[in-house]
C-alpha cells in the first residue's frame, strides 16, 4: 500500500488561539499545528478504503455463508454481549448480523432484533438457525447493505433501543455509517473494529517468514469521527481465539497463502517450511470451529488472539 498523506485541515475546525507572550528578548516560537484535532479522519477513512485491495462484496459473504451456522455461543459472542448491557427486552438492530452470531443468541434471551446483511445467503444461514432454535418470531431480517437507503428498507429513526454493528463496518464513508446507527438507536449503540492486522492474517506467521503485514487500526477513525460528532465513546478490548486448521500441509500452504500481501507472494518456500515444522495434530478435529464448519487434522502451535476495540456510546436523544 502506498503512503497516505492526511488532507489539510477540515475547513470547520480552527486551532486554538494562544495569546501568551514571549518573554523579553526571547526568539518568537513557532505555533504547533494541532494535526489531531483539525484532520478530517473521515476523508482520510476514506482515502485510505480506495487503497484496499480487497473491498467487501456480497458475493464473497455468499460463498463463505455455508460455513456461517453456529450453534452454540462462540466466546466473541458472549464478550460482546456482556459489554453491551442491554436491559430486558431491549429490541435490537443487528447490523452486518452474518449468520446470526449475536442474532440468535439475542433473540433466545427474549430480545426482539433486526438482523441486516448486504449478504443473502448470510440471511438464509440465519434463517436456519432461527429455525433451530425456534426464534423466527423474534428476528425481523433485512437485505441491506450500509450504503443503502435504510428508511426505505423500513429502518426508521429511533426504531429500535441499541444498535449493533459487529466486526461488520463495510463501507467507504465511515461517518455515514456511525450516524445511520446514532440515528436509528433510541438509547446505545456498540460496534466493533479491529486493532491491528486485519482478523483473516496471522502476524506470528508473517513475522516468522519476513512478510510484510498492513494494520489498519480502523477504531481510532471511528473514535476520533465520533468525538466529532460531539458523541462521548467508550473504549474496551475483546481477545478473541482463533484456531487455523488444515487437513494436509498442502491445504495449510493454500490456505495460510492468502495472507500474503503484494510484494511478498514469493514467500511460499519460507511460507511451507514455517508450516512444516510448526503443525500439530489438532485434539479437536471434526469438532465445530467459530463458524460451525468442521475443523481439519492440523493446527498450528501457537495461539493466535484477535483483538477487537469495543466502541459504545449513547445516542444523542439519550445524553444528558
């Protein structure tokens, strides 16, 4: 990815005066130029979504959606939940629901929720397993994506207490989309972002090879977008466990090569012969993995923790 240079100062925003004077005789100092609060983080948000190399697509979420049926509570799930703090029967807009990872265990705790996916098959996936468990009644799904009209989809302003979005945020105009949530939430609205490398890559393994890793660090734009917005977020983190499994060295040297960014393709030796000496037997394989598919005979060993930022606020009819 090519270097950003962050635009100038958005036009709205001016430096705070400093009418001090120098003392007698002293050299006149340089004004500082306060860069974090006069960047508009929403243009350089969306600058640096066209330097992406692999935007979010519909179809891509299609063909992933069969291996998106779980059915227990993953401990994700179960973190984020606690740190929403809902209040009983609190009804809940579940944007970018997936298959239903927050979705269904919401719904069987008796809390109304409005699953949104830009992904059909996603929403079939959810339908099973609103199915499952019996909860149809309770989950009102929506084909919608973040850059659509939600208003015309039946999304309506204040329509629901809390608004989600979990490791979902696609789209270019990050401001648009944390203002879509502020304005549909009555009360609260919680997202997720990652800290870092992006949750599909495994730094430990690029490291160990010499590859190259981009960390986007997509939860300061969101902070600082919100603090702009004149909204008071709060920070918490998420450690979430993943586990890479493979049948074969050959499935794991596929699999693992996807993480490999431009420039660092030719890596492949060094990349099989990390994972060579690094498999194990996996103790859990045929078992069901976060997203429900079967888990293959080897793993890695190490642990590979993904950690999220847990960004909550509270909407702007609900401040005090």
């Amino acid at each position: 990815m090519t270097a950003y240079t962050p635009p100038p100062a958005h036009p709205r925003q001016t430096a705070p005066s400093d009418n001090r004077q120098e003392p007698s005789g002293a050299a006149p100092s340089v004004p500082a130029t306060p860069t974090l609060i006069t960047t508009d983080w929403n243009e350089e948000w969306k600058a640096l979504q066209k330097a992406r190399r692999n935007p979010d697509d519909p179809r891509f979420w299609d063909q992933r959606a069969k291996h998106f049926r779980p059915r227990e509570t993953h401990p994700y799930a179960r973190a984020f939940i606690e740190l929403a703090a809902l209040e009983p029967g609190e009804r809940v807009l579940d944007m970018g629901c997936g298959g239903g990872t927050l979705a269904i265990p919401l719904a069987r705790s008796g809390h109304p929720v409005v699953a949104c996916d830009f992904s059909s098959a996603m929403l079939d996936a959810l339908a099973e397993g609103c199915s499952y468990y019996q909860v149809e009644h309770l989950v009102e799904p929506h084909l919608l994506a973040w850059d659509e009209d939600w208003g015309r989809a039946g999304i309506a302003p204040r329509s629901v207490d809390v608004a989600f979005a979990s490791r979902s945020i696609a789209t270019a105009d990050l401001e648009a989309a944390l203002v879509k949530l502020d304005r549909t939430a009555r009360r609260r609205c919680c997202i997720t972002l990652v800290t870092g490398a992006s949750p599909r890559v495994d730094t430990t393994v690029m490291a160990a090879i010499g590859a190259s890793v981009t960390e986007s660090r997509d939860y300061i734009y969101a902070f600082n977008i919100l603090v702009g917005l004149g909204r008071y977020p709060e920070v918490r983190y998420i450690a979430s466990p993943r586990r890479d499994t493979f049948d074969s060295l050959e499935d794991g040297i596929a699999d693992f090569a996807r993480m490999l960014e431009g420039g660092n393709e030719g890596r492949i030796d060094e990349l099989a012969a990390y994972l060579s000496a690094h498999m194990v037997e996996n103790p859990h394989v045929g078992e069901p993995g976060e997203k429900g598919r079967p888990q293959g005979r080897y793993t890695l060993d190490h642990k590979r923790i993904v950690r999220w930022a847990f960004i909550a606020w509270e909407t702007e009819g609900n401040r005090s």
